[in-house]
C-alpha cells in the first residue's frame, strides 16, 4: 500500500540560535545556516506530494529580539525570494504569507509583494511563509472582521459556522488546504508557540530533537513515514471486534 501523504505540513523551523552557540557562533549564523536549509526541504515536500508546506519564520514575538537580528532575519528572506523565485517558478510553485504583512517594511514588501504575484498562478505547492505570524492575532482579526460585517447588516451571527470562520482567517483562500495535517517541530522543544492554532485542530504532531540547520530531506520524509503510520479518528472511534462482543455481554 503506498503511504498516506500529509496534504499540509507546516514547520516550527526551530532551534537557529542554540545551533550557532553550541559551535561558539553568533546566533545569526544560525539563521543564516536555517535560511540555505529551506530550498532542499521545498524540493523534497514537492517531491513526497505534499500540496501545501508552511514555515514559521518570524513570529509575531520575534519584534521583541534584538534590531541586529530582526534586520538580518528579514535579509535573509529577501535573498531568498531573489535567488529563489526562479527556481519556484520552474516548479510551478506558489507563494503566500500569512501574518500581519502591514507591519513589513516597504523594502520587504518591494520584494515580497511582486513575487508572490508572480507565482499567484502557479497550480503546484502551496508554499507559505508566516511572517510576523501569531494565531492568536489572527483570531482577533478575524473576530474584528466578522463583527464589522454583522455590524454592516452584511452577515448574522448565527451564519458562523467552520467553513465560514476558516475564511476569514489569513489562510481563507487555501480551500481545501487550509487544514494542517502535520506539524513538525525541531530543537527538542514541545510547544506550540501560537502557531496556527485553528487551522492545525486534527493535525498530528512531530517534534525532532535536531535544530533547524540541521533539518534534512530525510528527516522530512521520515517524518512523513511516521505520519503514515499513525491513526488518525478526528474523535471518531472504530469499533473493534472487542467492543462490539463487549456490547454483547451488557445487560440490555
Ligand atoms: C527559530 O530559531 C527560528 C526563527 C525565529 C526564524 C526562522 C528563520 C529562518 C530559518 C531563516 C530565515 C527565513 C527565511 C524565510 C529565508 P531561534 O532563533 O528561536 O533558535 P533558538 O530557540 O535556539 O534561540
């Protein structure tokens, strides 16, 4: 039987600083190191027929590090897109970000804004970066939008229902997509940290004690191995033979 392929993955790219400073570097080259990572680990969804891969890549607390190493984080993703984009495009690749985009700076959004149009049309992996991403925010502004249009006459309260919030949360034009199958997280820590709490309800979790730098196309595919092997109710139970004769033996 060929193995249940995750439709979503999304990735707490973890542990940059702490790989730096065991090799007695700046946490900077950690990112650094983090950020040449990604290329591979897009191949390698593209190529386990993953459709939709999100990575964290800068919270909506990361604001709070200090400027030096916000401003080489957001180099970093401008080199990426520039030296990337190409590579994307032949892939048939698209790209979204999710998070608060209206606090990036013009230079971001001069490079961000433009490639992402580009590759708007693309049919094949969904690739999202969440960038000044935090899910708590996201629920708030999502709750302030649909107030807003009850407020407007546009919508009653009683119309919420799953499908109609999901729309309007940043991931709301990935359809089918928007639910997270898996979420991996490297570093050996096991949180959460406020990473697409909604959206990731039913998803299995994967935590790697590896830091990011050192995240590799196998661990991705063996992580994927993992996924295929668990079970996955959404709450639901399978009866077994053992229960359905334990129904038997209760008094009626
Ligand atoms: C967590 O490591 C990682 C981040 C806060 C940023 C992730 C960024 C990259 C992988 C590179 C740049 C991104 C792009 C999109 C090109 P940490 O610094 O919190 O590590 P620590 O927990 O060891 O301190």
């Amino acid at each position: 039987m060929s193995p249940r392929i995750p439709k979503h993955v999304a990735i707490i790219m973890d542990g940059n600083g702490r790989w730096a400073q065991r090799r007695s570097h700046p946490r900077i080259f950690g990112h650094i190191r983090g950020a040449s990572r990604i290329r591979k680990i897009v191949n390698e969804a593209d190529t386990l027929g993953i459709r939709a891969l999100t990575l964290y890549a800068f919270s909506t607390e990361n604001w709070g590090r200090p400027e030096e190493e916000k401003s080489l984080l957001w180099k970093l993703l401008i080199k990426f897109l520039k030296k990337e984009e190409g590579e994307l495009a032949k892939n048939n690749v698209r790209l979204r970000v999710i998070g608060e985009v209206d606090r990036l700076s013009p230079e971001v959004r001069a490079v961000l804004d433009p490639a992402i149009e580009r590759l708007s049309g693309n049919t094949g992996l969904q690739l999202t970066f969440a960038v000044s991403y935090g899910s708590r925010k996201e629920i708030l502004r999502a709750a302030e939008a649909f107030a807003r249009e009850c407020a407007e006459g546009k919508r009653k309260p009683e119309d919420l229902d799953d499908q109609l919030w999901g729309n309007f949360l940043w991931t709301g034009d990935m359809g089918e997509l928007s639910d997270v199958d898996l979420v991996i997280r490297t570093s050996g820590e096991y949180r959460v940290s406020n990473f697409l709490l909604w959206q990731s309800a039913y998803a299995e979790y994967i935590f790697i004690e590896k830091c990011w730098p050192d995240f590799a196309p196998e661990d991705l595919r063996r992580a994927v191995e993992t996924y295929s092997n668990r079970d996955r109710r959404f709450g639901a139970l399978t009866p077994g033979p053992k229960l359905s004769a334990l129904h038997q033996e209760l008094p009626a």
